[in-house]
C-alpha cells in the first residue's frame, strides 16, 4: 500500500477517500472497483466483498451526485404506502419499515417513502415519484390480483418487487410466505386433534394472497380425507368487524363448525367476539387458528394459535432483491419464498366430545 493510502488507513488523511486510493489499495482498475461497489453481476462475489471491505477501511463513500450522474441512478428504492389499508398504521409496518431502510442501508442506498390516501390518489403519487425521477425501482407491499402498480411499472420499464406473487408474472420479481402452506398446516393441525368439521374465513379477494390461502386450505381438507361444507366457508373478512359478522353466521349454522381457519388474525379476534356472544369457550367449543403473528393475538384470551411472518426480514429480502434487480439480474433468480412460522398457544384444541 503507498503512503498516501496508509495515512488514509490509519485515520492520518483528512481527504476524503477517492475511487482512485481504492483502486490502488487493492490493484484493481476504477472501473471494476465502480461496479463492484454498485453490485454488478459481471463482477464476481469475492472481489464485491474485497472492495466493499477495503471500502470499509478506508472509510469511503461514493458521492450520491457524482453516481447519478454517472449511472443514472439515484440509489434510493421507493415505496409508496397506502394510508387507506385497514392496517396502515399498525406496528407490523414499522418491523418492514426497518427491514426495507436495513438491507438499503448495507449496500450503502437509501429509502424514498411516499403515501398515498387513498386506491385513486395512488397511481397519481407513483407517476409524480417517476417523473421527478425520486426512485430507481420500487418495492410494492400487499400484491394485489389486478395490480395498477404492476401495470404501470411494466409500462415504464421501472424495476420494481412484489411482496407477494402474480398470477401473470411477466416482469416480476417477488418475495413471498407461502401462506397457502400454512392453510394446509392449520387443516392438518386441527383435524390431528379430532376436528372434522373445519370452517374457513378468507381475507380480501381483491389480494394475490386469498386465492392462494383458500387453495391450501382445501388443500387440507382433501389431505386430511375430510369434505368441505360451502355454507362454512367465507371471505372478504380483514378486521375484527368483518371476522365476527362473518363468524356469526357460520356459527349460526344448522351444523356449525368446530373448528375455524382465518387467513388473517384481525379476522380471527372478530372471530372471538362472536363465539363470546354466543357462549363458546375458545379452546374447547370451538378452536381458531390465525394467520400473521400480530401482537394483538398473544394477548387475546386464550392467547391465538397462529402462523407468524418475520415482516423484518421480509423488508430485508425485498430490498435486496430489487436492487439485485436493478443491477441486471435475471427474474428466476429474483423470485423468493419462505414459510410462515407456527405459534401454538390456547385458541386450539380437541373438539366438544359431543362433537367429535
């Protein structure tokens, strides 16, 4: 290492580090440091670790001005939030927030966040990010069947990554949890305890999920040999409203179920309400499995049988793969999923003898 370089090293240097000291450091050209830092897949992983730990020592940081310049790039990936959702304020959004801002941050880019009030104002607020060229790709939470932002994204050729999957997944790039796997687990769970007759209450239709989670669910019910009842199967429930009414009228049921399947916990917990109003004791009358690991459940009484989902590692893997897409990777290799974790507690257990 030259002089200049180990003054750099040892704090003595008061310049701030240039491409060229790292290229010295490291007999590498500024070309291939400059992709290196910027990910390029051309450049292999162990020299993308060499410059990034060189970079690290050096204390160098490229200027954001000069790369845009350079790349085109702002470095910053967008999310435009919508303050319309029935849970946009809810803590889960923070443990994303810090999983998207973690992963940008390690690679040295940034988050642009916008909002938008509500499915009208949304299109405008990604068109506005676009043209004022705020975002060099964009992470798009809670996939929908019929997504605008898809479309639009597609259109523009932005790069952009689902938090869930598309049925038509042209030009997609996705992390997901296979919620469909953890229906199927919750069937397979209860009807183990001696549960036959399983209800089901889905999540919004307008979501890519729900057709995914009504498929495991059957799914299931076809695994564990046991017939699905249509008058105990509903959907469009997202809040603690929606799970009761609909609850209310399957446990209003000539035959009504024993056991209940929610895709969503906020729907689970309406489901409590109801079961109260009718006298169930939940846990032995009747038995609920939930699905996201909302803080809500672990204090319900009994406390809810659920799937989680890690929404901060999920932030991570998202940010990460749209940048990897932004560098030119191809789509099969930006397309991941994980599992949902299990969370046995009190809200299950065997059915009413009577009944089983």
């Amino acid at each position: 290492m030259n002089k200049s370089l180990t003054s750099i090293a040892n704090g003595k240097r008061r310049n701030r580090a240039t491409i060229s000291d790292m290229a010295d450091a490291l007999g590498l050209t500024k070309s291939t440091v400059s992709r290196a830092m910027n990910g390029y897949p051309d450049i292999s992983e162990a020299t993308q670790l060499r410059v990034k730990r060189m970079a690290e020592k050096l204390s160098y940081r490229p200027l954001s001005h000069a790369q845009a310049i350079k790349t085109g790039r702002t470095r910053s990936l967008g999310l435009v939030l919508q303050l319309s959702d029935h849970d946009a304020q809810r803590p889960f959004l923070a443990e994303f927030l810090a999983g998207l801002s973690a992963g940008a941050h390690a690679e040295g880019w940034t988050m642009t966040v916008a909002a938008s009030e509500n499915n009208e104002d949304l299109i405008e607020t990604f068109r506005a990010l676009l043209r004022d060229g705020k975002a060099d790709g964009f992470i798009l939470p809670r996939a929908m069947r019929n997504d605008p932002r898809v479309r639009l994204l597609r259109e523009a050729e932005v790069p952009f990554v689902l938090f869930g999957r598309q049925e038509d997944d042209t030009d997609c790039a996705w992390f997901d949890i296979l919620g469909e796997d953890a229906m199927r687990n919750a069937v397979m769970h209860l009807a183990a305890l001696g549960h036959r007759r399983i209800g089901f209450i889905n999540g919004g239709t307008q979501y890519a999920y729900a057709p995914l989670r009504e498929q495991g669910f059957r799914q299931g019910m076809k695994d564990a040999d046991l017939p699905v009842d249509p008058d105990l199967v509903a959907e469009d429930a997202v809040t603690i409203r929606d799970g009761a009414a609909v609850a209310n009228g399957l446990l209003n049921n000539k035959t009504p179920p024993t056991a209940i399947v929610c895709a969503v916990d906020f729907a689970a917990l309406g489901v409590y309400e109801a079961a109260k109003k009718l006298g169930l004791v939940i846990g032995q009358d009747l038995s609920i499995v939930g699905y996201d690991g909302i803080p809500e459940g672990a204090h319900a009484q009994p406390p809810l049988t659920t799937f989680s989902v890690d929404n901060k590692v999920a932030g991570e893997r998202l940010s990460h793969i749209l940048m990897r897409r932004i560098h030119g990777e191809e789509l099969d290799q930006l397309r991941e999923t994980a599992s949902a974790t299990f969370v046995k507690r009190g809200s299950t257990g065997p059915p009413p003898p009577s009944q089983s």
